[in-house]
C-alpha cells in the first residue's frame, strides 16, 4: 500500500483551513442568532450544530451546515413545530437568506444564506434512544457519539472512505442510491481504525448479515439486513438497514480491486466517454428486443419517488414473467422532474398463439368439473393436474403492456399511486433504438443507458 | 346406473361357450402333453395353467394361455431352463405348432397352435413369496389368489373394468402404457365387489398415494407410488407400482365421465377420423415450432425399448430447457421396428445472442478473482452473484440439437446406450410442417399426433 500517497488525495478533498473557517464562523453566527431571537421572544430553545460539519468529517465543497433547535421534551409538538419555523425563518431573515419549507418525519425549514444550504430542524433534547419523539432527535445522539469516540486523526480516514465510496456509486442511504451513510461512514471506521482497515475488512470477512455491534448490545440476532450495524446509540437500530445487498457487493468487490491495485483515480469520478452510436450499435448486436416505459414523474419527494418508480419496474417485471415473456433485464432513472423511463430488455418479446392454462388437481372432484365443463376438449391431464390449452389474447410484449396500463386493468400492478395516476394520464412505449434516434435523448438518459450496459464500470480504475 | 344394460355389453366382450370350450380344450390338451412328455423323459415336473384362462377373466378373442412348467424347488436353474425349454418344444412339436424363444426374467418359449399363442413358463413350486426365485414364480400364487377370492359373480365385473380400461387407455402395465395390469384389475374387483364399486371408489375416494391392503398386512408405507395396492400374496410389493400417476388420474377421471353419463361406448374402442389437412392446419394455428427428432429403433424388446426412448425424450428436454429454450409439450413415438418420433413442440425456439452466464458468489474471494479475470468486462454483480453475459452459440434449437447430438456432446445427454448407437448412426430433425407433407406420414403416425392434440379424447364418450 506504500505506492500511494494519501496525502495528496487528502489535499483535494479535504476542506481548507480557509473553508473551514468560513463554515465554522457562519455556523456560530447563526447559532448565536437563534438563540438571541429565541431569548428575545421567550421561547425555551437552544441551537446546535450537528452533522458532518460538527463531527469534521465533510468534504470540501459538500459543507451541509445542520443548525438543530432543541426544545424541552415537555413541549408539545405544535408549539415545537411552530417556534422552530418561526426561529428558523427569523433567522434566514435577519441573515438576508432565502428559505424554503421542507419535511422530514417533521417540518423543517432550509435557508440559503452566503452560499450555503443550511438546514434548520427543530427538534428535542432527548438523552438516550429510549426518549426519542422522531427521527430527526438521533442525529443528535450520533453527532455527540462520533465527536466523543472518532479519534481526531480519524478524520481524514472517514474522508477517504466517504469519498471512495461516493466515487465507486456506493455512497449514500438515500433510496437512489441505498448505500452506505455517512454516520455508517463513522462507526466503519471508528470500528476498524482507518480506511485501509474497512476496505481490509470489506474485502476478507464480510458475508451476507455481517454483523458489527460496537458496544456488544448482543441484539445483533434482531436483524437480518446483507449487513448489520447496531447503533451505538440505540441497541434495536440497524444503522446499515438502508444498505442493499448490491451495494454491500460493490463496495466488497472495490475494496478488493483498490487493495489489488490501489490508485488515486479511486477517489474521483471516474471520466466517461459517451457515444451515442456506440450504445445504439451495443442495444442492436445484442439482439434482444429493449422497450422503455416513459411517462412523467409524479410531483412527490425523491426519497417517495425511487421507490415507487422501482415498485412500478418490478411489478411490471413480475407480470410480464407471470405471461411467459422472459426478462433478460430491467432499469429505471429518472431526472425527478420531466421524465421516468422503466427500461426493459426481452430475451422473449412475442409468443405463440397457444397457451397453457393450469387448472385444478383431478383429486378435487367438484373443482374439475367446473373446469372440464369450461374448456371442454381443449382440457386435458398432465400427470395429476388439469390443464387447459387456450388462446394467448396477447403475443407480443408491446400490446400486453398497453392492454395493462389502462384504467381497468391497471389494478394488477403494484405502483404507488401517484404513478399510477401518472402513467394513466399519458405514457409511452417506445423500442431503445427508435428512441436513440429521437431528439429526447440527452447527456443524462445516454449515462443511464451506458451504466445500464457496463454495470461494473465504476468498480474498476 | 339403471340406464345401461350391461348383459348387452358382456354379450360383446365374453367369450362364447364355443370360444370358451377351444381354449379349455386346447389348454387341457396342452397340459396333459406336458406332463406326458415329463414321464416319458424321467422329468419331475408338471404343468399347470395360469392367468386369465385359469382365472377365467380374459376377454373374448385374447386369450393368452400361459401353461407353467412347475419344477422342485430343489432344481438347478440350469436344468430348470434346459428341461423348461424342453419341454415346451416337444409339445409344440407334437401339436404341430411353430416356436419362438423369448425372455421374461428367464427365457421361455412361445408356441403358435391352432390359432392361438401360448407361452410356456419353466418355473418352481413355490408355496409363498418368500420362496420366490424368480419373478414368474408368482404369476401361481396370484392365480391362486383370484381362483379362491374371485367370487364366480365378480368374474363378468372383472371382464366390465378390464373392456372399460381398455377402452379409455389405461389397460396394461407395459411400460408404453404404464396402467392398470389385469391382475391389479382384478384385485380391485375382489377389494370393492363390483366393476361400479371400483369406478366410484376412483372417482370419489382415491387421492395421491392411496392405498388398498386387502389382506391387512399393514406395510402400506413402504410404498410412495400414486396407488398402493399391496399384493395380498406378498406383503412387500405393490401390485400397482408400474401404474404412473397421469394413468391413474385419467382413470379417475374416465370413471367420473362414465358415472355422470353411462354410455356402452365406454367399453368399445373410439372411432377417429384422421384427417391430415385438419391435423397440420391445427400445428399451424397453434403457432408454436414443432420439430420430430426422428431415427430407427435399436433391436431390443418394447419393454426395453419404451423407457429408453422416454428417457432420451426427456434428457432433451432438460438439455434444451437448461439452455433457455422453452417447451410447450413433448411425447415420444415408436412402431417398435423402423420408426422412432420424438416430438418436441416449441414455446421458445430462437433466442438472442446474449446470454446470461451465473458466476460464484461475491462473498467467495478466490473464486470471484478467477470469474472476473475471465469474463472482464462482461462480468457483472447482480445482488451478491457474479454475472456475465456471454454469447450464446447455437441461437436457435435446431442448430442446438444438431451440436449436442454427434458424437463428443452427446454425452451430456442421458440416453439408453442402445438409441444412442442409433442416433450417432443416424437421425434427422424435421419440422412436423415439414414432414406432414412428405410420403413418410402412415396412419399410425397421423394417430400419434391426432393424440398429442387431443390429449384427452379417449376420457369421453
């Protein structure tokens, strides 16, 4: 491993003392101007900076400044509700920002203020996991369990981690991604002692509910997630719940590949080539047959949107192979604002007239009857079992899919229903190689469609 | 049950008294040579009539007379089968028959006398199954059986059920048909009193695994075969244990019919029209790919020749099916001398040129290094499983059944030794489309496929 030089990686995507400073003097000024105005209008609340920037484990560039307002736990939680949006929009307003409305398992407000996206959450103060009134109030108890046990050399090793992860698309436990957290980040690390241990680690010892408990809980048997985490701060939480098994794949198999062969490209985006001739020439040779359903995006958070786009992809996958077309493959993407595109790659696209039709097992007398008297001489036995020749109503895919996508029969989908709304307004299904002849094609859905054919590209430097 | 004058059927299927007394006469004949001959040759050993003649359940223009040579249990069984051999030559010989020498489970001769073919059986004088030397030494103890507890009323029951199975296909537990043996017939008959009695106890009663044990010998659970019908003369065999389960569901099935809607049809074979037009217009409707694997049978018996095809059937089958082929329906074809068909009809018949290719899993190091560095940058990880997509090389099934079957593939499938001598030979692989337009097409083939569409057809009348 002497043939890299961490330092340099370290120089790039650390922040300077110059950023720090900036982020650093920005978070005290808008601390002390919450709990002025706070002090000023007699509200029992106090301001407190968690996440990455408090803990010193952000990349530079990637400062999000989490200003949380705590209120005694015997506030109600309207009043909660109410004075932290009034203190957080007093706040943005006196520091000349902008702000926004948002929700997580509460409201919370976001302003834009000297460059920055800043987060102002209410929320209570709580001591242990036992007290918790919503999410949002662990993120306190990690910021305070990572600043006490992350030791202070620590903190480049959990940059590295956190910026090789995000360069190998593991990065994240956001639905999009279902990677690894940046909290799980921490606890990696303050586990294993330092980047080159959880690659080490990754690489060697992990299997399918891999399980690491740093203050021996002894809860680990309460999961049974590809990997398992106890949360230091609360003994029935898996940190890595959000982790899927891809994921937990990727990042083993990078690890190995860094260990074999380390490199500092591992820790940037890697550069890709797109060529629109190329991928269309690789669809054709490939000679499946590759249909995509497009419609718009419904107007829903993207943590609600992926999964439901995903539900759609699967369920459509599931009906498909439930009518004997077979499935080589399935993707989706979405920009989260014009265009969801489910992508389906058919190794079987269209199928003979006729149609097996299982029926009943000859021992039920009275179920037999009904079905010989239905299918007459198109019944017969197969060793024990009824079964009926009949006539497919839909040989190709194209013409099944339209047939299910429409009001009445839609209901043998499984889509969240705000898509389902959607596509029911207007869809389409369109042949790739149609579409990559069409001027919808922009930089975005050509990577979609490039990662889609090399699926692997991002694990290799 | 009023509406069906079974004496007008028995008028058909019984022999008359005229038929009756011929073979009694004959076999009495026989019987006395036999043992005529012994004396004469200082020979210990008598002969005995056995089966249906000796039962007296066979059906009018089918008599088999089996005459067994019974020999002490104290005889070589080389002499057995020299003074067994014997014996039945010269009475051939001296009732001016022809002869023909063939193999059960030890050889016996054939004779062909007055219009009728006769086999004479060397065999021991056993008292009970546990004294069996070979398989045809019980053919006396079940004789005995039926002669005691066939009450002389049951007799015409037993001619009603044997017609009735004949008729609908499922008489005979050669391995071509693989149902219900005479003596099984039988059996049922002596177990429920009346050819009604076993129809309605199929239709109402049996289920998978059912089992009969009329002498209450308890080891029913010896046996996992769909019927269990413990030999009441030996406490360890199942006297229905070559009857496959799609044989016994479609006598279950023809009983339901026929006590819905009794009809004298039922005991009479079904009139069918072949009409070639009809047949191939109905394949090419049906839109699927059927392909007849075709060669010349090996020169062995039917009973050796039967399995052996059904096992290259469905060896084909398998192979096809692990390539992604899919099947719709297969079945199998002999005349037992020129002529083998092996049907395959397809659902998926041509697939695309990529292939996936399942590899180890992630967790495992070495193994995932060494399908990596194979595949490159075709390998992919789908959930925790390395993947590759390949070429496939035979993309539609009759290149791909040509490749497996020369020479250094075949192999793979797992064939009788004596088709697979035959098919290196030679074969051909023809689309039924095809062939239904050349000169090869007889009535028995057209027969063959008129079945394999109309599965069901004999069930009803």
């Amino acid at each position: 491993m002497e043939n890299i030089d961490f330092n340099s990686v370290l120089k790039k995507i650390k922040p300077t003392e110059e950023e720090n400073e900036k982020v650093k003097s920005l978070s005290n000024r808008l601390i002390s101007a919450i709990n002025e105005i706070a002090k000023e209008n007699n509200i029992d609340a106090e301001a407190v900076l968690v996440g990455s920037v408090a803990k010193g484990t952000w990349l530079s560039g990637k400062a999000d400044v989490d200003i949380f307002i705590k209120f005694p736990l015997c506030t109600s939680e309207e009043d909660l509700k109410e004075c932290g949006l009034f203190l957080g929009n007093r706040c943005i307003e006196k520091m000349q920002g902008k702000y926004e409305l948002r929700y997580a398992s509460h409201p919370y407000v976001t302003g834009f203020i000297e460059g920055f996206e800043i987060d102002f959450v209410p929320c209570y103060i709580i001591k242990s996991a036992e007290e918790l009134k919503s999410a949002v109030d662990r993120t306190i108890l990690h910021t305070e369990y990572v600043r006490k046990n992350l030791k202070e050399n620590q903190k480049d090793e959990v940059l590295l981690l956190k910026k090789f992860m995000e360069s190998i698309h593991t990065y994240s436990a956001e639905f999009k991604v279902s990677g690894f957290s940046g909290y799980l980040c921490e606890l990696l690390v303050i586990y294993y002692g330092s980047f080159l241990d959880v690659l080490k680690a990754a690489a060697e010892k992990w299997s399918p509910n891999y399980k690491i408990d740093l203050e021996n809980y002894g809860t680990g048997e309460l999961f049974n997630e590809p990997l398992v985490v106890i949360d230091p701060t609360d003994k029935n939480r898996n940190v890595a719940a959000a982790l899927k098994l891809q994921k937990m794949s990727e990042f083993i198999v990078a690890s190995r590949n860094f260990l074999n062969n380390p490199k500092k490209d591992y820790f940037f985006e890697k550069n890709i080539d797109l060529n629109l001739d190329e991928i269309k020439n690789e669809f054709k040779t490939r000679d499946t047959k590759t249909f995509l359903i497009r419609f718009k995006p419904p107007e829903i958070p993207a943590d609600a949107l992926y999964p439901q786009i995903k539900k759609t992809e699967n369920s459509v996958k599931g009906v498909l192979e439930r009518e004997d077309f077979r499935i080589f493959n399935t993707d989706s993407w979405t920009d989260e604002k014009d265009d969801v595109l489910i992508l389906l790659e058919m190794e079987v696209w269209k199928l003979p007239k006729v149609k097996k039709h299982l029926g009943p097992f000859v021992w039920s007398k009275s179920h037999q009857e009904r079905f010989a008297d239905k299918y007459g001489s198109k019944a017969y036995i197969e060793e024990d079992r009824w079964t009926a020749e009949i006539e497919r109503k839909h040989k190709d895919v194209k013409s099944f899919l339209n047939n299910i996508l429409n009001e009445t029969k839609i209901g043998f989908l499984k889509f969240g229903k705000h898509i389902k709304a959607e596509i029911l307004n207007q869809y389409e299904i369109v042949d790739i190689l149609e579409f990559l002849e069409s001027e919808e094609v922009n930089n975005d859905i050509l990577l979609f469609f490039y990662e889609y054919l090399n699926k692997n590209v991002y694990l290799w430097r």
